[in-house]
C-alpha cells in the first residue's frame, strides 16, 4: 500500500478523508508501512505537515499525555524484563530522541513503543522480546480517570439511595436513575429475561464505563482526549471479558446446541466447527464494532481539524469547526450509541446461553 | 505473519492487564458499593410504590362499599321512616276512632242513666204529689166531714142509713 500519492495532494480534502479512513490502524503491519512512508515523506518535504502522522499519534496511545502546545505530562514507565523489574518517568526519553541506559537494558521510544536498544543506538529484536511493557500510559492512566469518576458518581449515588430512602430521587441521583433504569429494562430484563437480576452489575459496569470512556475521548482537554474505548486492546479486553462471562453462564442447551445440534449426524463436521466459530465470532464482532466505530469518529474530528493545517490557511477554521461540531454532536450520540449496543448484545449473548428451552 | 504479531505481547500485554484490572476491580467495587445498593434501593421502591397503589385500591374500593353501605342504610332508614309514620298515621287513626267509638259509648250510657235517674225522679215526684194530693184530700174530707157532722141529726141519720145497709147485707 502506498499512500504518497494521497498524501502528496493536499488539495483535495475527499482523498484526505478516504486515506485516513484506508490507512488507520494500529497494528504493527500498518506501522511498519507507515515507518517507511514517514521516512520517504520526511524526504520530500522535511517541514511538511503530515496528517496522518499526526492522527495516528493522537488516536494511539503513548507515554506521554500530551496536554497544550510543547507542554506534555511525562508518565510512569514500568517494565517486565527477563531479568528485572524496571519503573522510570517517561520524559527520560524527550520524546524518542534520546535513549535511556536502564538497569538491564537501554530502551529507546520506537514509535511510541518502548525497545531494547543496542550500542549503536539500533533496535536490539533479541532483547526486545525479553521486555514487556507495563507503563501507565495515557490510555491507562485515561481509563483509571474513568474508572474513578464512575466510582465516584455511584458510590455517591448509592449513598443518597441510603440517606433517602423510600424517597424519590434527587439531584445527581435522578439524572443516574433513568439511565440505570434503561439498562435494567431495555437492555437486561428484555434480552435476558428471567434471572436477569445476576447480570445486572456487569452490564451496569460495561455500560458506564464504556460510556465514561467514549465521553471523555471527546472532550479534547487534558483528562479527556484519550482514546481508550477506540483501542483495539481496551476493546479485546472488554469482549473477551464479555465472552467468559457468556460461556461460563451458558447452560446445558446452549452446549448441546453448540455440540450436538438438530442437524443430520453427517452435518456436524460442518456444523460444530461453525458453531464454534460463533462462540469467537460474536464477542469479536463487539470487539471490532466498538473499536472502529470510536476510532472512526476520532479520526474525522482529527482529519478536519487538520485541513487547517494542510490548507494551511486560518480561513478554512471556520468550516472545520462547523464540520467539527456537528462531527462532536454525533460523536455525543455515538459514545452512548456504543456503550448502549455493546451491553445490549452483551445480554442478548447472556441471554441465549442462559435460555430455558422446553 | 510472524512480524505482524511480532512485539505484541512485548508492547500490548501491560495494557491488556491494567485494563483487565481496572475493569474487574471496578466491577467489584461497583457492584459491592453501588450496584447493589442501588438496585436494592429501587426494587424496594418500586415494590413500595406498587404496594401503595394496589392500597390506594383498595381503599378506593373500601370506600365505595362504604359509600353504598351507607346509601342501603339511608334507603333502609327512609324506608323504615316511612313505614313507621305510616304506622302512627294508622295508630292515631285507629285512636281517633277509637274515642269517639268511646265517647258516643258513653254519652249514650250517661243519656240512658240520666233518663233513668229521669224517670226516677218523676216517679219520686209523682208519688210525692199522690202523697200530697191524698194528704190534702184526706185533709179536706176531714174538713168537709167534720163540718157536715157538726148537726147531730145528720150524724144520726148517717148511722140509721149505715145500719140499714148493714141490716139489709
């Protein structure tokens, strides 16, 4: 795949947009493509401004969380080596150009990923794979935040549920009731039906935390802007999650369903292996769905601002801005579109492995 | 396909575990401080709240047995009214005839003992005046015979014709 030719012409902003829609991806592949690119395109123009550099920094994660102009926030660096532990600040690195003399090992920040590095300052593959990285990245440190929000909204929500009880609710407890509410009887009671009331604490913690998340990846200042709930891992996670809790709820029908379906005994080398397929498939598809779909709405915000800076010219701000916030607006219904699709399929999926048949 | 996964669990497991961490260690901070209180808190509300409906109910239909309880009981005291005026009515009617079934009994009874006592006293009366009547009859024969009787020949001549008529008997 190559790209220059997209890139090259900066006039047009349709191609921009179908580029960064074709090129975005996080996965090494992509990465490496994207290196070789970077470097033909620090040939051309040295000076020049590179969209989808810039996207792709700002849609990934990193050790940095980078807050105003120069201004970033150094994080904690931990790593997992052979043959120690390791936990340094991030700004020892001044963002990649330096390498750091560890204890066991130099690492250097290869595109943003933490590399062992050897005399010669070059990319030591060998003792790479000895290192794990268990940084508190700003993904990490973003989902914390999130994490700690909710915390603290329900733990203050369910005391006002203590102190007024059998009262109606009020304040920040009648905004958060609905809403659990809609979780409770469009999504859980629906979808699982009878029994609902075990799963009702995971969707609740699927839901707003995927909601918390997604909201606080719009918001562009500093304890927002991540992309967490538009990372692939966060997303794997969250699914893999999901499919534990499904299997591990399934009852006896949905293994005979899986194993022993109603199909001619000559068909099940066809249909197990399908049906096993399906077990993987569904949490994947939940996986892929949140993911793009975040990262998506990400990436159209972050290619219209950029016209800006591709026309060059402060007058196309107005028309960014415009498309910009009607892009936030949606972005606003996608995050709860999101959290409410991926705790809507997670019960129906709850929901068939828990199903009485007969 | 070896680079493609190449360095992924290098670079990607950390992320992997703090986010399996951060989700599960809110699942269960949630779910033990929030989660459960909550939906404590609004199942029992709701099962309140669906309890004082099906009170309002009740007393909703408490009250209108009571309604037309009280409705037959005013119809039964109208009724009751009724019959007993009915009653009293017929009570002074049958009094009314009584007493004056009772007077005209007794004033005839009263008309018959005075025309009685009537009756008496003219008899009285009457024997009385016979009495007089006799007394001064008697009176005036005395007188008459005693002034006839004054002449002695006329005395004699009586008594010669009172023994004649004896002789002749």
């Amino acid at each position: 795949m190559n790209f220059s030719h997209i890139l090259n012409s900066k006039k047009t902003a349709l191609s921009l947009i179908l580029g960064v829609f074709l090129t975005f991806c996080a996965c090494n592949t992509f990465a490496i493509q994207h290196e070789e690119h970077v470097k033909e395109e620090k040939n051309a123009e040295e000076e020049a401004f590179n969209p989808t550099t810039a996207i792709l920094e700002h849609i990934g994660d990193s050790h940095y969380w980078h807050v105003l102009g120069e201004t970033s926030i150094p994080l904690p660096v931990i790593l997992f080596t052979d043959k120690g532990t390791e936990f340094f600040s991030s700004a020892v690195f001044h963002h990649g150009t330096e390498a750091h003399q560890g204890q066991f090992y130099t690492y250097k920040l290869v595109e943003d990923k933490i590399k062992a590095v050897d005399a010669n300052g070059e990319v030591d593959k060998e003792a790479s794979s000895h290192v794990y990285d268990f940084s508190i990245t700003k993904n990490v440190l973003a989902m914390w935040i999130a994490g700690t929000l909710i915390l603290i909204i329900f733990m203050s929500v369910a005391s006002s549920y203590k102190k007024r009880e059998g009262k109606a609710p009020k304040g920040l407890q009648s905004l958060v009731e609905p809403i659990i509410m809609f979780v409770r009887d469009e999504i859980a009671r629906p979808n699982i039906g009878r029994g609902y009331q075990r799963y009702m604490p995971i969707l609740l913690t699927i839901f707003f935390f995927i909601w918390m998340n997604n909201l606080l990846g719009l918001v562009p200042l500093f304890p927002g802007g991540a992309n967490v709930t538009g990372n692939i891992m966060f997303t794997f996670v969250m699914s893999a999650i999901v499919m534990l809790v499904v299997n591990f709820s399934a009852n006896k029908y949905y293994w005979k369903h899986i194993f022993l379906p109603d199909v001619p005994v000559w068909l099940y080398p066809i249909m197990i292996p399908v049906e096993l397929i399906g077990v993987i498939s569904r949490p994947f598809a939940l996986m892929i769905r949140l993911y793009a779909n975040i990262s998506a709405g990400h990436i159209i915000v972050l290619s219209l601002i950029s016209l800006i800076f591709i026309f060059k010219s402060i007058a196309v701000a107005p028309v960014s801005i415009l498309f910009v916030l009607f892009m936030d607006v949606l972005e606003l219904l996608v995050a709860f579109l999101q959290a409410f699709i991926f705790t809507m399929l997670t019960a129906l999926f709850i929901g068939t492995a828990v199903e009485d048949h007969h | 396909m070896e680079q493609l996964f190449e360095g992924l669990l290098n670079d990607h497991l950390g992320f992997v575990v703090w986010a399996a961490v951060a989700f599960i260690l809110l699942l269960i901070l949630l779910g033990k401080f929030a989660w459960k209180p909550i939906m404590q808190a609004i199942t029992e509300r709701e099962r309140s709240i669906e309890d004082a409906l099906l009170k309002a109910e009740a007393a909703k239909e408490e009250m209108a047995r009571l309604t037309d309880e009280n409705e037959a009981l005013l119809k039964k005291a109208r009724i009751e009214r009724d019959l007993i005026l009915h009653e009293a009515r017929k009570v002074k009617e049958q009094m009314i005839h009584d007493a004056r079934d009772l007077a005209q009994k007794e004033g005839a009874r009263m008309l018959e003992i005075a025309r009685i006592e009537i009756n008496n006293q003219k008899a009285i009366a009457l024997a009385d005046v016979k009495n007089q009547v006799a007394a001064l009859s008697l009176e005036i024969a005395e007188k008459v015979l005693r002034k006839q009787f004054e002449d002695q020949a006329k005395q004699d001549e009586l008594i010669a014709d009172l023994l004649k008529e004896v002789k002749l008997k």
